[in-house]
C-alpha cells in the first residue's frame, strides 16, 4: 500500500531527483515521469520547501507529519476512548459528549463507519463529476448531509467533527491517500474491538511494514532506518541547501558530492 515508485509532472522535482541519483522514467507522449527508488521521506516533501526560508519548511514538514498522523488515528482513537477508556477523557468533555450522543441509535464503531463512508463517496463523486460541478456538489453535500445526520440523530456532532478533522488532515499527504484510508479503517476496528492496545497494535505493524519495505534495493525507511545523519538534513527539519553538499548515502554509492560547498567561512 505504500507507493514504492515516484510519480511527478513537475521538471524541477524530476531534475531534484536526479540530482540525488535517482533514476527517472520518461515514457513519450505522457507527462508523467516515473522516478526510482522512492523514499518514505518523498511523501511529506514538496518542491515548494525548496523555495522558502529552512525553519518554515521545517514547520511546514511537522504539520504533514502530524497531519498523518491524524488522518490514520483520529478515529479510531476518539472510538477507543469513548468504548473504553472513559476515565482518559475530562469529565466535562465526557458530559458534553454523552449528551451530544443522546438518542444515537449506533454504537461508536459503526457511527465512525457510517462517516468514513459517507465521507469516502463525497469525495467520490467530486472527482467523477466535472471540475466546476464537482467542488460545489462535495462542498454542499457534506454540509447538508452532515448537518442532516446529527438532527435526525443518526450521528452525534463531535462525531462529525472527527471525521471533518480527519479529511481535513488527509488532504495535507495527497502521496499517501490510498494508505489513509485502509489503515484507517484497520485502525478504527482495532480500536473498536481492543481500545487503544488495539490502535498501539495497528501503528506497530504500520511503521514494521514501512521499515522492512525496499524500494529498487534502497531501504524505505531511510535515514531513518539505517540511521544516517547525511539523509536527516533533508527529512522532518529541512537544513539549508548549502548544507547539502553530499548524495544520500543510501542512493548514491560512487559520485557522493551533490556540489561543492562555496561558502565563504
């Protein structure tokens, strides 16, 4: 489920790429240009962090990471401590939240399901219908409809307010979107059937996955896993480009200097 091969249609990214020593995969006729080995790392980088001063891109960085990490967890989080973890939540928080699911006919898992799902075909059918329509029917449709379920009681508000936040920070990791949205299901069973064990569970078999991945003979999970501190320069804190003197170690193993390093000391 994680994308092991890059995809982009911008020439600076591709040129970015190869600069690193990956391959890039041009094919005539199409825009796409295919680049290997993909890094886990590629999936919260833009070519736009490249543009800006290193501290915003950095800031810019830890919002897609803990974006991710809401899009995978939230739901199945707010289940897990609303099923059984009652005592984690403050009391005045938990009476507002009993009284919001006053008259909800469902148990929270299969309230949660209902949204996902709901949320899955308004993004559906925005994508299928033509750009001009399409925005407007995803906008109006998850305001009528959300609005519509918590009046008629099928679904509580704070509910609505979970999944929101969750698309919300999805949109933020568009690289990622099939991931989001299996392991966020697997996710909120988890969390449904064992609490938050369950969703510690599903997180350790999430990153597992992820590290014993190989994209084209390269470790997915580098820096991180082998650890390299050339690499970290480049990963959640964005260090400045004149820093980047050398090639990713785990990329390129003979023409190591990116360029050299014209800074007056």
């Amino acid at each position: 489920m994680l994308p092991t091969i890059g995809n982009t249609q911008k020439p600076d990214v591709a040129a970015g790429k190869i600069l690193e020593g990956r391959v890039a995969i041009f094919c005539d006729g199409s825009p796409h240009v295919l680049t290997v080995p993909k890094l886990f790392l590629e999936n919260i980088q833009t070519s736009e962090d490249y543009y800006i001063r290193p501290h915003f891109a950095s800031f810019l960085r830890t919002i897609r990471m803990f974006s991710l990490f809401l899009a995978i967890v939230l739901p199945g989080f707010y289940v897990a401590l609303q099923t059984f973890h009652q005592e984690m939540i403050p009391t005045v928080l938990l009476v507002s939240m009993a009284e919001a699911r006053e008259g909800v006919p469902f148990p929270a898992a299969i309230e949660a399901f209902l949204m996902i799902i709901m949320l899955e075909l308004i993004k559906e059918s925005g994508v299928r219908l033509p750009r001009a329509v399409g925005s407007a029917v995803s906008i109006v449709g998850a305001l009528v409809l959300g609005q519509a379920a918590v009046q008629a009681g099928i679904v509580s508000a704070p509910m609505v307010i979970v999944i929101a936040v969750t698309a919300i920070a999805e949109f933020t990791v568009p690289p990622l979107t099939e991931l989001l949205i299996l392991y966020r299901l697997i996710i909120l069973f988890l969390g449904a059937f064992a609490g938050l064990y369950g969703v510690t569970c599903g997180l350790v078999a999430l990153i597992v996955q992820g590290l014993s991945l190989n994209s084209f003979g390269v470790s997915y999970g580098y820096p991180i896993s082998p650890i390299d501190k050339t690499g970290l320069k480049d990963f959640v804190i964005r260090f400045p480009l004149w820093s980047f003197i050398f090639r990713p170690k785990a990329i390129e193993k003979t023409n190591m200097v990116r360029h050299r390093n014209t800074r007056k000391k």
